[in-house]
C-alpha cells in the first residue's frame, strides 16, 4: 500500500523540473563535443560511469511494461551516453586525459561492494538498481577532479558548454532532493535510503564545486584530488609488482 502511495507522489513538479534539466544537460554536452568537434574540458570517465549507471540501473525495461514516457527517457540517457562516448574516439586528439587521472574502477568497485552488503533484497535487478544509485552519487567526481587540475595548473575556467552542463546536472539532483522531501512529506512511511544518502553526496560535490568556483573556497577539492592522487599511487605500485 505504502508503494502505491509513494507511486501516487512521484510524478510531481521537482521529478519532471529534473528530468528536463537532465534532458537539457545532456543536449547541451552532445552540442559541445558533436558541434564544436572537440571533447576538450569533458571527463571520458565520468561519461562511462553514467553509461554504467543507466545500463544498470534500466534492466526493468526487459522485464516490466512501463509508461512510454519512462521508456523514451531510459533509451535517450543510454543513447545519448553512448553518443558521448562515441565523440571522445572520433575526437580523441582534442582528449585531455593528463587531467581526466581520477580511478573510476575504484568508485565502480566500491559501488558493487557497498550495493551487495546493503542491499535487503537479493534479486539482481534490485542490486543493480542500487548499484547505480550508489555509483551516480560520486559519477560526477571524475568531471570535478579534471576541472580541479586544469585549475591547478593555471588554466583557463571551463567552456561555456561544459560549465553549462555541469551546473544542469548539479540542478537536476537537487530537484531530485526536492522529489524525495516531496514524497517523504506525502508519505510518512516511504523510504529510500540509497536514493536519499548518495543524492545526497551527489549534490554536496556539487555545491562544494559551485563555492568553488564563486568564492575560490572548496572544502572538497583537497580531499579530491588527495583520494585521486592516492589512488595513482596505490594502482601504480600493484601494477609494479603484477
């Protein structure tokens, strides 16, 4: 019963206010790198972590009829994703990988451990559907850790396109927070604690990147790029000894 109440409150201002900044951050990327044929500024990890989130979490397609209006949303984010990627081979020399130095096998990792040891349910589509919640709250973190260091080393502030679709992306979780405080206020009894835990985390990244960037202050940015950092530093002594 409590499903079906919370089913009755998802379809609300803030969820369809996301999705169409979701939509809008994704148009604006593919312009940025199919248009301006170049994918300078862009995290290819970051973009592969996305397609990991969307792949796992949408597997209900295969198993569950849904509304068209879910389905079309599914197929265009993994679309898309795919696009983006596409453009980083097709404009690979535009590629700045010196910068784009974060571990995303470390974040898919510990996303899988995490989701396997706090999942209640032990069906595989509930664990990858917790995976990718888990996984989309740090998917970001490739994408900051890259403007970090093109910062560090005393370049120039991201293309209008890229800062565009950062800031689309970070709104959009936010009005995903404003979903999930929507449905609990309608619904005493609904839970979601991944949703609500790595939302969260999402757009705390977020927020830290945008203070940032207006106040040159950033809680976050020194413990980023000292895990990223860390991270080298530990793969790079077990590639040594293998």
């Amino acid at each position: 019963e409590t499903q079906v109440e919370v089913s009755g409150h998802s379809w609300n201002v803030y969820r369809y206010a996301a999705d169409y900044l979701h939509d809008g951050a994704v148009v604006t990327l593919l312009a940025q790198v199919w248009c301006q044929r170049t994918v300078a500024g862009l995290s290819r990890r970051t973009q592969f972590l996305y397609l990991l989130v969307f792949i796992s979490r949408y597997l209900d397609l295969f198993y569950h009829p849904q509304h068209l209006y879910l389905v079309v949303h599914k197929l265009f984010f993994i679309g898309t994703t795919l696009l983006a990627l596409l453009g980083f081979l097709a404009w690979r020399g535009t590629y700045e990988g010196d910068k784009d130095t974060s571990s995303s096998w470390l974040i898919i990792g510990a996303a899988l451990l995490v989701s396997f040891f706090s999942t209640g349910e032990d069906t595989l589509l509930h664990v990858m559907w917790t995976f990718s919640q888990i996984l989309e709250g740090f998917a970001m973190v490739p994408q900051y850790v890259f403007c970090y260091r093109a910062d560090a080393a005393g370049e120039a502030e991201e293309r209008r396109g890229v800062r565009v679709y950062i800031v689309a992306m970070g709104l959009y979780r936010f009005c995903y927070v404003l979903n999930f405080v929507h449905k609990k206020s309608k619904v005493a009894a609904y839970r979601d604690p991944h949703s609500w835990t790595f939302g969260a985390v999402n757009f705390f990244l977020f927020l830290d990147y945008v203070l940032y960037r207006v106040a040159g202050m950033s809680c976050l940015r020194w413990l980023t790029l000292g895990l990223d950092d860390g991270a080298h530093r530990v793969s790079s002594e077990l590639q040594q000894r293998l």
